[in-house]
C-alpha cells in the first residue's frame, strides 16, 4: 500500500515537473534535483511494492482514533480557514470551544470559560507581553 | 545568558515529562518565542529545552511508566519496577544524576572536538558537501529503526519539499502553484510541528491516556550505598556509548538508550535483575541517551550537519537568526558557539539542582486532564507556525503535514527522516549542481578527491552492510517458512 502511494505521489509530480529544464551535466538545470529525486521515490517505492508483507496491511491497521483525528482536524482546519478573517481572540477562543465540547464532550460552561480564559491569557502573553503581530481580523482584536 | 539557560531548561523538563510533546515539537512551537532575543540567548534556550527533555523524560517513565519522550522508553522497564518496590526516589536520583555526568561529560567532550573538526570542514569544497551529505543520508537510513527503504523514501520525500520555491540558480518557480508565500519555499517550521506535534495529536486519543500520578517525597529521594557503587560503571559506560553514537546521523539519543541496556544486560553478573528494577537498566540508558544528545551537536557545530531532526530545527533557528551553522561558526561568531557551549555547562548542573526537589511539582502538570491539554498545544502550533512568517499558507502546511504525520504512524513509516531530507535540500542541491558546474560535467570529481572519495567509500560499505543484513532476513524468513511448511506435512 505504502509503496504503491509513493509510486503514485512520485509519477503524479513527474507530470508536473514538464517545464522544469533538467539542464546537462556541465550545466544542470532547475529540475535536475527535482527528477533525480523523485527517480529514486519511484525506485524505493517499487522496492517496497515488491517488498510489501514489510509493512502492515490496511485491514490490520487499528483505525479506531480515526474519527477523533477527523473531528480534529475539521474543527482546527474551519478556525485556520477564518483566522486572519476573524481575527486571533475570536477564531481561538472557537477552536478551543470546539475542540474541548465538541470533540471530547466536556460541558459547554466549563468549555467555555476554560477557552475564554486560556485565549485571553494566550492574548495578554504573545500580544501585549511579547508584543507579537497577531492577526487583528475584522473587529480589530 | 543563565536566565535563558534556565528557562530552557525548566520549559524542557516540562516538555519531556508531558507525553505526546517531545523535544523536537516543543523546540518548533516554541522557535517564534525566541525571534526577540539575539541568536546566542535564542540557541541556548532552545538547546535547554532539547537537552531538559532529556532529564524530564525519564520522571514519568519512572513513576507512572509512560515515556515522556521515545528515548525514555528503556527507563520505564526498570525504573518503575523500582518504583513498585519503593525506590522510586532512588531511581529518580540515578536518572538525575547519570544524567549530569554524562551531560557533563558530553560537553567536555564537545568542547574538545568540535573545533578541530570545524577546522578540518574548512577544506571541504561542494564535492565534498556532496559526499558528507550523502553519508548523512545513508548513515541515517542505516541506523533507522524502521527499514533502509523506507527511511530512504521519507529523506526522497523530504528533498522533493525541499525543492519547492524558487531556484537559486536559475530563477524557475518550482511547484509554487501560483502561490507567492511558495517562492521561499517549504519553512522546516510548518513541517516539523505539523508532523511531530499536530501528528502525535492527532494519534492520541484523548480516551487513552490515564492520568495516575504518584510523587515521591523528598526525602526518600536518596540512594543507598549499594545502589550508588551499581550505578557507577553504567553511568560511565553510557556516558561515552551515548556521546560516539548521538555524533552519527539517526534518532541517535534513542538508539543510544536501546544500545547501552542491550550492554548493561550483557555484562551484568545478574542479567535475570533486568526487567525487575536494576539499578543499571536505569543508569545506563539515561546516560547514554543524554550523552548522546550533546553529541549530536558535533557535526551540527562543526560540519553545519544535522544529524537527526531536533539539529536540524535548532540549525533552522541559527539560520533564521542570521548565523549559517558550519565551519565559520566557531571562527566567525565564537560568541554564539562558546556562549552555547558555557550555557550547556551551567544548563546541566541546573537541572540537577531543579530536577530531584521539584519533581513533585514537575509530575503535578501531568493532573492537568489530556482533554484539556491538547486543545492548548493545537492552538500553541497554530500561533507559533504563524508567527515565524505571518503567512497562514504555512499553518494551512501544518495541517496538512499533521494529516500526513498520523498518516505515515499508521503504516509504519518513521517522519525523521522527511525532515532531515528538506532541511538539507538546498545545501546538498547547490553542491551537486557547483561540483557539477566545476567538473564540467564530469561525474569522476566525487572520486578524485581524497576527502570526498573516502566518504563516498564509507557510504558504499554501509550501502553493502545493510544489502547483506537484508538477504540475510530473507534468507532466514524463507528458512523458518520451509521448515514450518515441513513439519506441517
């Protein structure tokens, strides 16, 4: 499985590679490396396709964190998707919410205030503390 | 300087007891914090935090028997068998105090080596870059955990996301997709938090993890006599095993733990004690680990070669403060390289004084419920990729290279290695293309001079080693088949 996926990765970004000069030896080109490097992700990637009981088979792998990691991975990607948008106080005081009542159940007033809390704590630290640049968004904060 | 000593150190005690952060994500999430400071105050932190994780891993390993951090994970088979018998203390001390010798000792040692070995680095020209980073490369898929392949395969990986951007020959986009943030290229930031940080995570349910915490009171934390003359010659051997294999490319420090129990077991008069709480199968493996850890900073120092991923970010962090790690450093910025040096001297014996009185406090982070926790370190990610460039095209990176680390857990494949792939890329592509360039094209260059002919020799051998040993597991795999298929019939 592994194998075959590096194969596919491997073949898919040689497609791409098509403006890329591979130059000549005395004087190599932008995609000398990128080619060279992606005809050694196809070998090894045949390699362990012929060598595939190495690895574990799909049905053997334990797939029950996966709908944890989904759920996670959905929350974080919605509030990155508005964070310079909505700003840094809104969009991480919402992942945090999410992240505690949503994904782990927690009750929503403890949620809450364990996420209004940490973020304004994470606002007084890198904002006023360490005066770093964090995303303002449309209310300014 | 001691104020960031000791932050780093306190920051990473705390990042080696908490399970699910190691040392390398801690180093990443916290990479931004130090943009402020100047380069020697920043390296001397974080290196704090690496080298603090090591002596924080090994207290949860030791009273709760989860591994902070994956070179702990031999400290856990003997150290809580000496928790249950009541010597938790003792074994808390062990930990610590091998811990300091053998940082102490790795430090003596990096002072005496490192600069001679910068100084002979000097005559390196591109082919012999060359050749040293392809040794890198092998070495670690050599000394991988995993397989040959499939640690080659993660470094091919690594160099692709390393030929991203702009090329600084020519001036081609190279799979950039129209997006301008591309045209630098992949940040290591975004990478290594998403597949060490955002990756554990994202494996970690928050179901499995149990929070049991049991902290030893001060005053048992003494070891007897006999515990002490045990401990002695452990100490010592993991000391100098630990510092020879943390300067080979690889997950050194763990390797090193793995190695020196392997040792301790095999000279003991008492082999049956492992497993059960001895003293050596704690106070070898802690040594070594830390040893090896003050190795690792060898060829990063000298050569400007990251030897295994936790390198490769603090080079990061020398590079993004202005410093180019190699060579030049010890010559050209000796504030920055003997600043860091003095600080790991000090760094040490702080954590000795920190580690034993506080690990009551330290363990009570570890009641702070995993649920809780991790929102925290996923909003810590977010802020601290983000702050490196102010791009949210890198947290977006992030992400995806956190799907990818689970991905990668879960069919077995080792991350490490992608990392040390695309921090090397653009150094090991411009002195292939300049060798290239010089020879006219001539390929024999690599095999015309002495330096790089005999790294290139070394790499064959192992390239060799590793062939034999792998037929050797076929042959032997095929052996055990047709004799199971034998007595079947």
């Amino acid at each position: 499985m592994g194998g075959g996926a590096f194969i596919l990765i491997g073949a898919l970004v040689l497609s791409m590679s098509d403006d890329l000069p591979f130059g000549t030896l005395a004087s190599p080109g932008a995609g000398m490396m990128p080619k060279l490097v992606i005809g050694a992700m196809l070998a090894f990637g045949l390699v362990l396709l012929a060598r595939a009981r190495g690895g574990p088979a799909l049905a053997a792998i334990a797939w029950d964190d996966f709908p944890h990691a989904v759920r996670l991975i959905a929350i974080t990607a919605a509030c990155v998707a508005v964070y310079t948008w909505l700003g840094f106080i809104i969009t991480m005081s919402l992942l945090l919410f999410g992240l505690t009542c949503v994904v782990e159940r927690k009750p929503i007033i403890s949620a809450a205030l364990f996420s209004l809390g940490v973020t304004g704590f994470a606002y007084g630290l890198f904002r006023v503390a360490l005066k770093s640049p964090l995303p303002q968004g449309v209310l300014w904060f | 300087m001691l104020f960031y000593a000791f932050l780093g150190c306190i920051v990473g005690t705390l990042v080696g007891i908490l399970p699910g952060i190691g040392p390398l994500a801690g180093i990443s999430i916290l990479l931004p914090v130090t943009f402020g400071l100047d380069a020697t105050k920043a390296i001397i932190m974080l290196a704090g935090i690496y080298y603090g994780s090591q002596y924080g891993g090994s207290t949860t390993s030791i009273l709760m028997r989860i591994p902070g951090e994956a070179a702990s994970v031999m400290t856990c088979i003997d150290g809580y068998a000496m928790a249950q018998k009541g010597r938790a203390g003792a074994a808390l001390s062990i930990a610590a105090v091998g811990s300091f010798v053998a940082g102490t000792f790795g430090v003596v040692m990096l002072t005496l080596v490192a600069p001679p070995l910068a100084g002979l680095a000097l005559r390196f020209g591109p082919p012999e870059y060359t050749a040293l980073l392809v040794l890198g490369l092998v070495l670690l898929a050599y000394m991988s955990s995993t397989s040959l392949v499939r640690t080659m395969l993660m470094a091919a990986v690594g160099l692709l996301l390393g030929c991203i951007g702009i090329d600084v020959m020519s001036g081609h986009f190279r799979y950039s997709f129209d997006i301008k943030e591309l045209g630098d290229g992949i940040g290591i930031v975004p990478v290594a938090v998403g597949l060490f940080g955002l990756g554990e995570i994202l494996s970690t349910p928050s179901a499995t993890v149990t929070q049991k915490v049991v902290s030893p009171r001060l005053r048992e934390l003494l070891p007897n006599a006999s515990e002490w003359r045990l401990s002695a010659l452990p100490i010592a051997r993991g000391s100098v095993l630990g510092f020879f294999v943390g300067i080979v490319p690889g997950s050194a420090h763990i390797i090193a733990s793995f190695l020196s129990y392997a040792v301790e077991k095999r000279v003991s008069r008492t082999p049956e004690a492992f497993g059960h709480g001895a003293v050596a199968g704690v106070a070898g493996p802690e040594s070594a680990n830390n040893s090896a850890s003050t190795g690792a900073f060898v060829p990063m120092l000298a050569l400007g070669l990251p030897t295994g991923p936790v390198t490769a970010v603090l080079m990061a962090a020398l590079l993004i403060h202005g410093i180019p790690p190699g060579p030049q450093l010890v010559s050209e910025h000796p504030d920055v390289f003997w600043g860091f040096i003095a600080s790991m001297y000090v760094g040490n014996l702080m954590l000795l004084a920190l580690n034993l009185p506080l690990v009551g406090l330290f363990v009570s982070v570890l009641r702070i419920p995993y649920a809780y926790l991790y929102p925290l370190i996923v909003m810590f990610c977010i802020i601290g990729v983000y702050e490196v460039s102010h791009a949210i095209v890198d947290v977006w990176i992030m992400l995806i290279m956190g799907a990818v680390g689970y991905l990668l857990r879960k069919f077995d494949f080792d991350p490490a290695p992608l990392v040390l792939g695309l921090v090397i890329a653009p150094t090991f592509e411009l002195s292939l293309r300049q060798s290239l360039v010089m020879s006219g094209g001539d390929w024999l260059i690599f095999f015309q001079r002495p330096i790089a002919v005999t790294l290139l020799a070394l790499c064959a051998g192992l390239l060799v080693l590793a062939a034999v040993a792998l037929l050797r597991k076929d042959w032997r795999g095929r052996l055990a088949r047709a004799q199971a298929s034998g007595e079947e019939a």
